[in-house]
C-alpha cells in the first residue's frame, strides 16, 4: 500500500488496512447504488430508501436471540441469582 506513511508498526498499519478497505466497501457500494437507480430510472422508478439507510442497517449486527436468553445473559454476567 504505497500511500501508508504512518507509524512502522503492525497495529497502526493494520488499522490504516481496516479504514481503507472500509472506505474501498462504502464507494463500491454507492457505486452500486448509483447503477442500480441508473437501470431503474428510464423505467420511472426508484430506490426507496436512502443508501445512508442501506449502509447503515448493514453494518449493525441483528440480535437474534428471544428476551429470555438475554435476560439469562445479563443475569450471568452480572453474578445475580434469580429468586
């Protein structure tokens, strides 16, 4: 990666890969995007959510367990019986 001209260390340069290769992610995505509202618009239709929204919802992590299982979670972790 020629443009690093950070610290010479493992950590930093490894966090420069992580940011860059985020940023490569979100342009290719809007790219994306932008080609897919591209094909639809000569049809007179349209994204309906925002590509903010896309990418957002995307990178938050869905919890799927049921409300007893992160009751018992928290209950664990916390060190508390339950009576």
């Amino acid at each position: 990666m020629g443009e690093y001209a950070g610290v010479k260390r493992a950590r930093p340069f490894l966090r420069y890969c992580q940011a860059r290769h985020e940023r490569e992610d979100e342009e290719r995505s809007w790219r994306v995007y932008m080609s897919d509202q591209a094909a639809l618009t000569p049809q007179h239709k349209f994204i309906k959510q925002p590509w903010r929204e896309i990418v957002g919802s995307a990178r938050k992590p869905v919890d799927r367990r049921t409300a007893e299982e992160i009751v018992a979670d928290v209950v664990k972790a916390g060190g508390l019986e339950v009576v």
